[in-house]
C-alpha cells in the first residue's frame, strides 16, 4: 500500500478532475503489476497496473489506494475490471464519497466472490487525496497557502522589492509543489507588482499547473507575461461581476478563461473562487499571495494547509506583510494550525501546518 501511495502521487497535479490513484497488484510475494491515474485522469490506475499484470493478476491481490469505481464514465468501472481479471482480494485504503461508488465498488468485488479489506493506511491516503474529497463533498479545491517571508512576516521592502528573499533551494522546492498541484493562485496585486510567469521551470517537467489569478476589476497588465503566454500555459481570471465588459473580452481574446465570481464586501469572495475552481474539476490550488489574497483565504477559514519558508532576515515593520489585515480583535478568533514538520531548505527554514482535524 506504501508503493500504491508513492506511485498515486505522481498522478497529483496531472489527473484532475479525477483523483491520484496507485495500485499495486502482488501474486505469490512478488509484484507483478504497478499503476497509477494517468494524465486527464485516464487510463485509472486499476487498469494500468492490471494491463501490467496481465494473466498474473488472476489469483493475485490487488492494492488500491482507493476503493474502486462502480459506475460508467468515460471509462468502465475498475471494480469490473478487477472483477474480469480474477483477482482474488482487493486491499484498500479508504472508500470514495463519491456518491456514484460510496461503498458500491465494495459491494460489486464482494458479490463476486472478492474479499475486500479496507483501511491500510487510511490516513496516508486520506491526506493524499483530501482534494478530491473536498471537491467531492464541498465543492472546492484543497488549500495549501505558501508564505516565503523574513524573520519579521515580511514579504517585500516598502519599496517593494522581493527578489530574492529566500534562497535558490528554496525557490526550487516551490517549483516542486506547483507540479504537484493542479493549479498556481496570486492575487491581482502580486500580478501586478510582481509580472510572475507562475510556471514550473527547471525540473524537466511536462505539464505546467493552471494559473489562476484573483482580480476583481481585471485591472491586470496587458503586456504582461500572463498576457502574453494565456495561449501556451492554461489563464483562469477570477473576477468580480462588476468587472469592465471590454477587458472581460480583451482577456478572452488573449486566451484566458474568466470565472465570473460572487462579491464579499470590497473584495471576491475566496469562497465564490474556489466553488468556481471547483466546479471546473480542480481538486488542489497551491496559492502563493499576495497578503489581501491570503489574508481572506485565512479569515474564511479556506487554507488546509500552510507552508512558511523564513528566510534570516529582517525588514522591519514598514515592510509588505505576508499576510494582510483580518480585522481580528481576539486571539480566540484567529485561525491556528498544526505544526506537521520543519525542514531545513539551503539557508532557510521550511515549516509545514496543518488545520486541525
């Protein structure tokens, strides 16, 4: 089941809308099948690693990382194809609350004959494939927000300046999680300030994550990077209903796609974003600021999961916070999280939290 999980995540960022799926299919002791969900979520994992197996999977056991499908899509349901290929037990992390198999899958290896054993690793999986879940049971995307920041929570000088405050190793571990997500998120004022290309580079990696930026009005550069790739790398713009009609068409012309989004206040409502996101398939955003996007997310207790790199510098307090104003006047109402480790990454510190279950 470890195996099932490590090859599942190498479907994370690349199979949305479906879910990053690893089977492991063992006879006598020995492997003799290995799969995952494919990019676009097609072949399934199932098939992958039975298609491998071939002959060798009947009698054998299969390892799923979770329960198999029950219904037609655009595939067959894998709990048949299992079925056909004569396993004789099926383990299995946890059930899918996907209202088409929750527990349906079980039920159709159970009435053929299968034993079925679930729950091998659940909670490896069930983290593994949180996103999935949430989109599944609210309609959003899973959260992981990255705050790359001084000693002091600052992100930038007064005037601006950013680059670089954490190191290279870094900055390439940042390139590492974008691939492992289906999309990259700022908000208006980081596009603006700081022209990002939002791209995975340097990692030899042949699928870039959707770029999704928050804007409410569009008031985005024109000839900028996003701009001027919106054709080659996937551009989802976020924005208010009250945004311009003329950029609203400029930016399709350009080849980006617009999520017309509910107003919270002044402001789009995180919410509103990440339903939109959801509804389109995407199953996990990694957001990377600025600190009025961050700051929503935050006070609307959207963030599952929060990852900090520190850099050992100060700037001082007429620096640009990480995190913008929540307008808190308790501790009781600010959101904590669960310290899950710390890493050292080159010259900075890397620590990851979590929400608390």
């Amino acid at each position: 089941m470890a195996l099932g999980l490590s090859l599942g995540r190498r479907g994370q960022g690349r199979c949305w809308p479906n879910p990053a799926v690893g089977c492991v299919v063992v006879k006598d002791g020995r492997i003799v099948g290995r799969g995952h969900t494919q990019p676009g979520g097609r072949p399934h994992a199932e098939t992958e690693a039975l298609a491998m197996a071939g002959a060798a999977a009947r009698g054998a056991t299969a390892y799923v990382t979770l329960e198999p499908c029950a219904h037609h899509g655009k595939t067959p349901p894998c709990a048949q194809a299992l079925i056909d290929a004569g396993v004789a037990r099926v383990v299995v992390a946890v059930e899918d609350s996907d209202g088409r198999v929750a527990g349906q899958g079980f039920q159709m290896l159970q009435d053929a004959g299968i034993q079925v054993d679930v729950g091998v690793l659940a909670d490896e999986a069930a983290y593994d494939l949180e996103g999935f879940f949430l989109k599944t049971e609210q309609g959003r995307p899973f959260v992981t927000l990255k705050l790359a920041t001084t000693l002091d929570g600052r992100i930038a000088t007064a005037t601006g300046e950013s680059q670089w405050i954490t190191g290279p190793e870094a900055r390439r571990r940042v390139h590492m999680m974008r691939a492992r997500h289906d999309a990259v998120m700022v908000g208006g004022g980081t596009a603006r300030a700081d022209d990002p290309s939002l791209t995975v580079r340097d990692l030899g990696i042949d699928h870039q994550p959707v770029r999704v930026v928050v804007s409410r009005r569009l008031d985005l550069p024109l000839m900028s990077t996003l701009a001027r790739t919106a054709n080659d790398v996937p551009l989802w713009l976020a924005h208010g209903g009250d945004a311009d009609a003329e950029l609203v068409r400029t930016w399709e012309g350009l080849g980006a796609e617009l999520l017309s989004c509910e107003l919270q206040g002044v402001h789009v409502s995180p919410l509103s974003v990440l339903q939109g996101l959801g509804a389109k398939g995407l199953t996990r955003v990694f957001c990377e600021g600025g600190g009025a996007l961050a700051a929503s997310l935050l006070a609307a207790d959207l963030v599952d999961e929060l990852v900090v790199f520190s850099a050992g510098m100060a700037i001082g307090a007429e620096g640009l916070p990480a995190i913008g104003a929540m307008g808190l006047d308790r501790l009781a109402a600010a959101p904590r999280f669960v310290l899950q480790n710390q890493e050292r990454v080159g010259a900075d510190l890397m620590s990851v939290w979590r929400r608390p279950t």
